[in-house]
C-alpha cells in the first residue's frame, strides 16, 4: 500500500509537474489545452482512485460528479458578468458533495457487481437529466459566458478566462488535491477505508460502522470529481450532458488502471498515457491509414499495459523502490 | 462465584426447515472460561455468530450487562465489549502483522473519522496495539506481511487482533485449531491468565485443551443443548459420553 510517495515517486512527480509548468511557456495555444485536460481528467482520475483503489468500491458512474460539477458553474454563473471565484467553487464543491451523499447513501449499501451497477443507473439518471432540460441547455449544451474570477473593485487577482490563470490554477489544484489525499490516507480514517478493501467483513467485526466509512470516502471523491468538472467548464466555457455519461465514468476509470490503481499519481500517468497516446495514435503522420480508427490502438496499448505491467504505469517508477518504504 | 455479563434466553436460528441453533439457553460468567463442545455441525459456530452479531436469531433474547442485544448489527455488539476469533483465519493478508494488529487497537478510539492527523500519531492505539502484540508472542513478526506469516501464526493474530479491541468478552471458535503443540501451549496459557477477569466463550475440539482451561461446560448436538456442568460432571455423563467424546476415544479424557 503506497501512500506517502517514495523518494522515486517524489522525484519523478516533481520532474513531471515541472515539465507541466513550462508547457505554456513553450507550446502553442492547442497544445497547452491538451496538458491543461491532461491535468484536469487526472484530478478527476485520482479521485476515482480514492473509491476503486483504496476503498475498493469500483464506480461506473462516477462522471456523474464531474459533469454535474461543470453543469453547476453554468447554472449559478449570471450571463452578464462573472461570479466571484470563492462563490462559484464553494457552491461547486457543496452541491456535489450533496448529490454524492444522496447517491452513494444509496449506492454504498450494494457490493461488487450491483455496486458497479447502481452507480451507472445513478450517473444515466443524470445524464437524461441534463439531456432533456432545456434550462441547461438541453442536448445542444450551453456556455459559461463569463468564467468565475476573483476580483477586489477594478483589481483582478484572478481570472479563469484567462488561459495561463486556468493553467497554473489547475497545476495548484491537482498539488493540493494530492497532498489533501495523502493526509486523509495517512489519517485514522484512510486507516479504516483501506481495512475495508482488503476485508470488509473483518472491519465490521472489529467494530467499525463500515456503510459510513464508505459512504465519506464515496463524498470526498464526488467532491474532487466535481472540482475537476468545475476547472474542466472554464477551459472551452462550455458544457454538455457528454460529460456525465457513462463514456466518462469509463475512461476515468482507464486512467486509473493505466497509472496502477491504489496509488493516487499513478492518476497523472495514467491520464497523460492516455492523452499523449491519443494525439499520437490520432497523427495520420505517424500512424498512416489507421489514424482514423486511433481507438483500436489505444485498446492495444491497454491492454498490453494491464498485461505486461503488474500495476499499471506506476510499476515503472515503483518497481526501483526499496521494499521497506512502501508500507506507511 | 462468578457474575453473569452475557446470557441467552431461548435463542433459535432457523434456516429453512432446519433448526441450527434450538432453544438455546446459557449464562456466560466473568472469570470463567465457558466452553461449548460438540460434533461439527452441532451449531456451535452458528450459536457464536448470534451472540456477536454477525446473523440475527429468529426468536429468543440475548442479554450482556442488562442489555437487550438480540438484534444489534455486529459492529455495535464489538463496541459494546464483545470480541471474536473465527474458526477461518480472519485477517488483512496484505497489511503487516503490526497495521492488523493496530486496525484492531483503533477500533476502540471513539471514532475513526479523523481525517489529518496521521494515524501512527495516536499514541494510545500504538500503545495498546503494542500491548496486544506482545501478549500473543509476535513481537518478533510485527512487520511481516500477515500473508507470509505461518498458519499457526495467523491464528495468534487473531486472538492479538481480539486482545487489542480490549473486549469484556471473548468468543473464541476453534483458537488452537491448525496450531503446533508450542503456539498452542502459548495461546492456552494465554486464555487461562486472560480468564481471571475476562467473560470466554470457547469452541474448541481439542478435548485435551478443553478441559485444560474450562471452568464450564455446555455439549451441543443438533442445535440443542446436550448437557451443561463442571468439567468432571460432564467426563461422567453417559449421554454425552454416547453422543460425542465416545467417537473422539475416551483415551485423553479418562487419562
């Protein structure tokens, strides 16, 4: 069980984030969009990671919390101004963070396979939702006119619409989303979450509540979820029912199998695998005639990785650690 | 001599057509070690699940300390003082002897939803979960992955795991089951020090342990109660002596 980052990890995640900061420095406008959404869909990712990897509750709709957390930034931003930055995101944050209590008091009694289930009838629920609401834009979706922006008078101190605010923003957002993480693993709580992966049964019989242990971690990754949704909403200003459905719920959960489930970076691994290898795979330059058919590449490239790689891409950088240091 | 702190009055489960635990009622003493005895299927396993919680008796009453506690769910019969061992090792493969041993220890707090402070910072729990370890003699094992350890071993965690959750009661299913003679000589030893002022409930199949450490005992046989006694009276039941210890070899028990 890796939760502080080794001395490998650590290094490695600097380098990584590093390279993330000099991006907009250098690259041109369409490849900072793809970093910046490489960033976004790994906080998104590792929250996911917190359900399947530490709790061991699998979730198929957890997209659910992304899209509602864009859809929210729509529908609380007036069409004439822009919302005060502090405003917008505690309302993100909060209303998630309801809607998750509700769905997963729901789901987090089912196990397994209905569990997995359960969480994807939830996350349809909304999508039908939003597709067929027509003050939300309904199928065609709907724009954020003016991005949250945190403004004292005529200063602004920071404005979403801005491309290298949302960028560097976003940098922050996924450090202290890590480090929030690393804390609530370390915690009593990440203590008793992880317990309930490995024997449910057991955790009970000690003495533990197990449904409401399940149930917080199943909020606190709705939340980040809807975190991610809210910086994904101010990236193109637009959001559509897309982003809660089940194509969503998947390829978070790709990405965290990519980067090694339990491990909370292998999140950024895992997403930027996935983003680099599609623009890869997609480039008729590199990849002749099959360009166009890019995704059976990229189901080739998982699943040599799931094969290959005892814990996904993380293995890469964990396989060089010394043993002792792993268990905290 | 002894008070009582657990009791049943006429607990059945039934499932189906089939009685597996019939009528059954027993009052469990501090400072004894009260061992139930029986062939496999007799419902003795069946009987400790209704007392910690982990399936609900179709009729009947389970009393501990004056409390009705027929139908509470497990965990709240565990934070009530009423601690198991399971007959099928029951432990967390992947995590260290020592983080079984602690999960168990921090099961006591008064609740784990502490989200910042690092759980090896509570130094309560480390205390008692070192206390625990030491008592169960795996000292010298605390960071080896419960999955390496030997089966006997395992079966010592258990009952470290159990020591750690302080309980007032002890259920034990089968303690020394799988154990070699010098892990079990340390976990006997162990239940008759702990029985001066714990409540034990004890399965046990080894009749040379049983009547070791038993202060009493009840013989079941298809989910009823064949007889309950001292040990001596129970040696010289004919019933008992036809229904189960006969097919054992009267050998260990009238040697």
């Amino acid at each position: 069980m890796v939760t502080v980052p080794s001395r490998n990890v650590a290094i490695c995640l600097f380098v990584i984030l590093l390279c993330f900061a000099s991006v907009p420095l250098f690259g041109d406008k369409y490849f900072v969009k793809l970093a910046l959404r490489a960033i976004i869909f790994s906080i998104f990712a590792m929250s996911l990671d917190l359900l399947i990897g530490y709790t061991g509750l699998v979730s198929f709709g957890h997209a659910a919390f992304f899209g509602l957390g864009a859809y929210i930034v729509h529908l609380v931003s007036p069409v004439d101004e822009s919302l005060n930055l502090f405003i917008c995101l505690s309302l993100t944050l909060g209303l998630t963070a309801v809607a998750a209590s509700i769905i997963g008091a729901f789901s987090v009694r089912t196990k397994g396979v209905y569990f997995i289930m359960v969480t994807l009838a939830f996350a349809q629920m909304m999508f039908y939702f939003f597709f067929n609401w027509p003050g939300a834009g309904g199928s065609d979706g709907a724009f954020i006119f003016f991005k949250p922006a945190l403004k004292f008078g005529d200063l602004t101190v920071i404005d979403l619409d801005d491309g290298h605010t949302l960028y560097f923003f976003s940098l922050f957002a996924w450090v202290a989303c890590y480090i929030l993480l690393i804390f609530v693993l370390r915690s009593p709580f990440g203590q008793v979450i992880q317990g309930i992966k490995i024997n449910e049964h057991r955790m009970q019989g000690l003495g533990y509540d197990t449904y409401l242990y399940k149930l917080v971690s199943f909020v606190i990754a709705g939340t980040i979820a809807g975190f991610a949704g809210f910086l994904f909403a101010c990236i193109d200003g637009f959001v559509s029912p897309g982003l809660l459905g089940w194509r969503e719920s998947g390829i978070a959960m790709v990405m965290v199998i990519l980067g090694g489930q339990g491990t909370l970076f292998g999140a950024l691994l895992g997403s930027v695998g996935f983003h680099g290898m599609e623009e890869i795979f997609r480039e008729p330059a590199i990849t002749g005639v099959i360009a166009e058919h890019w995704q059976i590449l990229m189901g080739i490239f998982v699943i040599c990785v799931v094969l290959f790689l005892k814990n996904g891409l993380s293995a890469l950088i964990t396989r060089f650690d010394s043993k002792a240091g792993e268990d905290v | 001599m002894c008070n009582t702190v657990l009791s049943t009055e006429l607990v059945s489960k039934s499932f189906g057509g089939l009685a597996a635990v019939d009528n059954i009622t027993l009052q469990f003493q501090k400072g004894c070690v009260h061992a139930i005895i029986g062939p496999n299927g007799a419902g003795k396993t069946t009987f400790i699940n209704l007392l910690s919680g982990e399936q609900a008796a179709t009729s009947g009453k389970i009393i501990f300390q004056g409390q009705d506690i027929t139908y509470l769910p497990a965990h709240k019969v565990s934070q009530l003082g009423i601690g198991r061992s399971y007959q099928q090792t029951n432990i967390f493969p992947n995590f260290s002897c020592w983080k079984n041993i602690w999960l168990a220890a921090q099961s006591r707090q008064k609740s784990s939803m502490r989200f910042f402070k690092p759980a090896s910072n509570y130094i309560e729990v480390s205390r008692s979960a070192k206390r625990a370890l030491d008592l169960s003699g795996l000292a010298k094992f605390s960071e080896i992955p419960a999955s390496e350890m030997s089966y006997g071993q395992q079966r010592q965690l258990e009952i470290a795991m159990l020591l750690a959750m302080q309980p007032r009661v002890l259920l034990l299913d089968e303690p020394i089951a799988g154990m070699s003679s010098s892990e079990s000589i340390i976990v006997i030893e162990l239940i008759k020090r702990l029985a001066r002022d714990h409540c034990i409930v004890l399965i046990e199949h080894d009749m040379d342990a049983v009547f070791a450490v038993a202060d009493i005992l009840t013989v079941m046989n298809n989910g009823r109660i064949l007889a309950t006694g001292l040990p001596h009276e129970i040696k010289n039941n004919s019933e008992v002596v036809n229904a189960y210890l006969g097919e054992e070899g009267m050998e260990p028990i009238s040697g």
